[in-house]
C-alpha cells in the first residue's frame, strides 16, 4: 500500500476525536478523578479490553458493528478509501479498538466504579478464559 493511498486526514480526525474526548473528560471529571488507580482495576481493565477488542474486532456476532464500514460479507477487511476506511482498520483491528475501549472503560471507572469493575470482571474473566482454553487446547495436542 503506498503511502498516498493511506487516509491521512481521516487518521487525524480519528486521533483529533479521541484526544478531544480525552482532554473533555479530563477536564469535567477532574474533581472525579482518583488519585492513583489501583492495580487491580488496571488489570480488569487491561483483561477486558483485550476481550472486548477481539470480541469487536473478530467475532462473527459482532460482523453488525463492522459492515458498514467493510468490504466483504465476513466484515474483516475495510472499505478502500476515505472515513469508511479508517473506521474499517479501527473496528477490524483488536488492537486499535481496544485503546478506545480500555479508555471508555476507564471513563466508566471514574463515574461509576462499581457497575464497571462487575463488567471488567466479567470480560476479564472471559479473557483469563480464552487463554486457559487455548493453553488445553494446547497441551492435548502434545
């Protein structure tokens, strides 16, 4: 892909978003905000966002929340040009996704603690999960 090609401008509207949310809740929250995060919120967090990513980015129930901005039935490539191709490497991205979601997530810690460690707990638990599914799956081959 050469470098032309790339939606530059589209990229920067995306960044401008996500900064612009991140300062704006910075600032009204800023009353709001702890002032240390303990490490056990930073992993439910770190273990949810990593579910919820993958879960965006790969599975088929969620092909609904990438069609429209992707080029093929199983929504994992994204349209060619333009905001539509973006969005399209965010939303098919785990990775990509997952920083919007861990800060969403992180948002939802500050405003309403409890409601969201009882969802990073059940995301993370499914991400803990996935890797001791994966680890069985693993040794029975051996």
């Amino acid at each position: 892909m050469r470098q032309e090609e790339r939606p530059l401008p589209e990229y920067a509207a995306l960044t401008a978003v996500f900064g612009a949310v991140l300062g704006g809740f910075l600032l009204l929250a800023q009353r709001r905000l702890p002032k240390r995060v303990p490490f056990g919120d930073m992993l439910r967090i770190g273990l949810a966002s990593y579910k919820l990513g993958r879960l965006v980015a790969k599975d088929d129930v969620t092909t609904w929340v990438r069609a429209p901005v992707t080029q093929d039935p199983d929504a994992t490539e994204p349209k060619p040009r333009g905001v539509e191709r973006a969005l399209g490497e965010l939303v098919t991205c785990p990775y990509c996704v997952g920083v919007w979601i861990a800060s969403g997530l992180s948002y939802a810690l500050v405003l309403f603690p409890r409601q969201t460690r009882l969802v990073t707990t059940i995301f993370g638990g499914q991400a803990v999960a996935d890797f001791l599914n994966a680890a069985f799956v693993r040794l029975q081959e051996d």
